[in-house]
C-alpha cells in the first residue's frame, strides 16, 4: 500500500476550515466517529488517497487534540447544532 500523498498534520488547517463549514451549514458533528468520517472525507478529497484503518486512526487523534486544545472550535457547535435539531424536531411533534 503507498504511503498518503499528505500527512495529516500538513492538511490540519484545512480539516480544521472543513469541518468548521460543515458545523456552520447546521451538521451534527459531536461523537468521535462523527468528526473522523467527516475528516475521512476531506482527506480522501485533498489528497486522492483511500482512509486507511491508519488514517482513520490518525484523524481520531489528530481530532482529540484539537478538540481538547479549543472546544469551542470544532466541539461545541456540534452539541449546539444537535440541541438545535432535537428541539426543533420536539417543537414538530408537538405541533
């Protein structure tokens, strides 16, 4: 298997603007696993490459630092886009 065309840590940046947008159009993005396949999905964008189990682990650690380094970056608006959406589905049901 060859090695990525880019390491995680020379596409953190733009990880960090991509998931930012995604968070920004409204998305859920609050579990581990939310913010690895969405980063799995701008990896395999920038840099053609397939996520490997590797990556994927990578990315799962790449995304704890940055989230445990600036909650308010990438975390908190995934939890106040999930409130947002079971509120407004609750309002729904109500009626």
């Amino acid at each position: 298997m060859a090695e990525p065309k880019a390491s995680i840590s020379e596409l953190r940046e733009q990880l960090l603007v991509y998931l930012a947008d995604r968070l920004s159009t409204g998305e859920v993005l609050f579990t581990a696993e939310q913010f690895v396949a969405a980063a799995g999905e701008v990896f395999a964008t920038l840099t053609g490459d397939e996520v490997t189990d590797a990556v994927r682990q990578e990315l799962a650690e790449f995304l704890a630092v940055a989230n445990a380094e600036d909650p308010t970056q990438l975390l908190a608006p995934g939890v106040e886009n999930w409130v947002s959406l079971s509120v407004l589905a609750q309002v729904r049901k109500a009626g």
